[in-house]
C-alpha cells in the first residue's frame, strides 16, 4: 500500500470543496421543491424542440436566456421579466416602459458569449426559463443541462420570423396571456404578409443584390439562409453573401466586397456608416456612389438585427420601403409609432420618432 502524503492547507479546500459541491447540490434540490410549492400544479409542455417539459399552470417569474427571448417577453408579458440579459443604456431605455427600465442585469444563458451562470439563476428564482431562436440539438442539450442543473423548467421556441405567430401562441400559453398573444401574433402576420403581397411579382432577377455590413469595418456579414439576414430575403432583396457551406456570421475580405459590388448596404454600426463615403474602399461601390447605404434605427433593439428577434418586424417593413419606395407609399413615422405602442408598450413623441429614423435614411456622398 502506498500512502500519500497532503498538506493540511491542501486537504482542508479538498473538503471544503467536496462541501461546497454537496450543498450546491442540496440547494438545488430544494429549488425544485420550491418551484413545485411556489408554482402549484406542473403540466406538460411540447416545446418547439419537441421536448416534453413540465411547467407551471402559469409562469409569473420568467428568465429569458438570451437577447432574443428577452425582446419576445418584453412584447408579449413584461410584468413576468425578472431581468434583462444586458442592463440597457440609457438611450435605450427612454424607449422602454418605465416599469421595465430598471430591472436587474443577469447575463445569457446561450449563444455566444454565454455569462449568467446556475448561482445567478437560482438567486433570481425563476419559475420559468425560456429561449428563443434555433432549436438544433445543440440547443436543446443545453436546454436539458440547465433545467437538470436547477430543477427550472427550461423551454425551447423557434426564432424563425416565419414563426413569430406561433411562437406568440406559445408564449402566451406558459404565461397566461393567450389573448395578448393572439393580438400580437396577429398584427405580425400581417405585416409580413402585407410586405410579401407588395413584392411577390417581382422577378427574382429584378431584386436588388444588398450586402449586410455589421462591425466598424464592415467585413462582418450574414450569410444567406442565417438567421441574421432572414430579413433581407423578406424584404425582396438578395443577400450578396450566399452560403457556400458556411451558417450564420461570417468574415470576409476587402476583395471580396469589391467583386460582389453590391446595389444597397444596410449597416447597424453609425461610425462605419459615417465614414463610408470618404473610405478608399467603400467609396468606390455602386452602392455608395448611388447613396443607398441604409443605417438600421436600433432603439431600444435593433430593426435588421442585434438581435434577430421579433424586433425585426418594423425593420421588414422600413426596410422593404427603402427597397422599393413605390411599393410602400405610406409614411414610415406612422407605422413607427404604431408598432412601439403595440409591442413596446410605448408612445413615441415626435422627438423619438425622428431620433429613430433621422440616419434612416440613405446616407449621401
């Protein structure tokens, strides 16, 4: 037998290792107690992973894991947001409901940069966890981690801006606001519907080539197909950046943008939209020297993107009248203030208005 020596120092933090790992463990035990006291009755739930999960009767402290989830909340159920994924700025935040502005930071549970972690859910105490966007099985394992991890239901909905009336649906079943859900489920529908109905004659070679440009370089892009620039294909327009075998974001180089010259250039970052002009490179584009380079509003969330959720209903419609100005005639403050009122629980005055749409616009040479 052989006999091994440990340092006092280094045999008292095994143990108090060990411990610490037997009382997170009790703790999180006694969560699910908690979560079946506190919530009453659980029920089953197909989420849109396919994953039979049990959940409350009716959610009334929701986490949303990830930017997405947190702007479907937001529209549909706001009094049942326990936080923010990312506290908002306080340009933000002027275009929040003020019950919402202050609401604590947590961190994402998913997607890149993933920072909230089992500790910081449990403190929150959360009777729901929902997230929204792919629901690959990559996705779903997470799903499955952290829900064995707390004893919290966790629940999957697709992020697909085909399905924002579905997702709604489901939604509002967990929380209990099937007829909110309803509304909102229903106005979205129609706005992608109106903008389908007003383009769907146009011929595919007839539709502008559009090049997406994220980061202060603009050599960032969504590929086509992403779920990043699903707005470009229902807007009418074709994304410069097919797929070739790649998913989602994508770096490319200053040849590349040079071969593709794209007609149009819609950017979410204000100091590569500002220097476009004047840039070497860029300024030789058609698309420059035309002045259709579009800078998304992006307040409280961004309109094209950042993130891809149903936030990007106002940009389908802004960007489709960029696109094709004879097509959509109707003036886009109206349609602006309609939609902040309905999903964004706010009304705008004429200042907000033209903050959101006075770099809207093209950006001239």
């Amino acid at each position: 037998m052989i006999f091994r020596f440990i340092p006092l120092a280094a045999a008292r933090r095994q143990v108090s290792s060990r411990a610490t790992q037997v009382l997170a463990a009790v703790a999180m035990t006694l969560m699910g107690l908690v979560f079946t006291v506190e919530t009453g009755a659980a029920r089953p739930f197909v989420d849109a992973a396919g994953r039979t999960v049990e959940v409350p009767e009716r959610a009334r402290r929701v986490l949303a894991a990830g930017p997405p989830a947190s702007v479907l909340l937001y529209t549909l159920a706001p009094e049942t947001m326990i936080g923010w994924v990312r506290a908002p700025s306080p340009d933000e935040a002027a275009f929040l409901s003020p019950e919402t502005r202050g609401l604590p930071a947590y961190g994402r549970l998913t997607g890149k940069g993933n920072t909230a972690n089992v500790e910081a859910v449990l403190t929150l105490k959360p009777d729901l966890i929902i997230d929204v966007g792919s629901t690959a099985s990559t996705y779903a394992s997470l799903a499955d981690r952290v829900q064995a991890q707390t004893g919290i239901p966790y629940i999957l909905l697709d992020g697909g801006i085909d399905r924002t009336g579905e997702t709604y649906a489901k939604l509002g079943e967990l929380v209990g606001a099937p007829e909110r859900a309803a509304e909102l489920a229903a106005h979205a529908e129609a706005m992608i519907a109106e903008v389908e109905g007003r383009i769907d004659s146009i011929p595919a070679d007839r539709r502008p080539r559009v090049y997406y440009a994220r980061g202060p370089r603009g050599l960032e892009t969504g590929v086509s197909g992403s779920i990043t620039t699903e707005i470009l294909d229902r807007a009418g327009a074709r994304n410069v950046a097919e797929g070739g075998g790649a998913t989602g974001l994508t770096t490319i180089s200053p040849e590349q943008i040079l071969a593709w010259d794209p007609d149009a250039i819609v950017t979410l970052d204000p100091a590569f939209h500002r220097t476009l002009s004047t840039d070497p490179l860029w300024s030789t584009l058609r698309a420059v020297r035309a002045g259709r380079v579009y800078q998304t509003p992006r307040l409280p969330f961004g309109w094209f993107d950042s993130p891809p959720g149903t936030n990007r209903l106002i940009g389908l419609r802004w960007l489709a009248a960029l696109l094709y100005p004879d097509l959509f005639p109707e003036p886009m403050d109206s349609i602006t203030r309609d939609f902040y009122t309905r999903f964004y629980h706010v009304n705008l005055d004429t200042a907000q208005v033209e903050t959101l749409l006075k770099d809207a616009g093209a950006a001239r040479p």
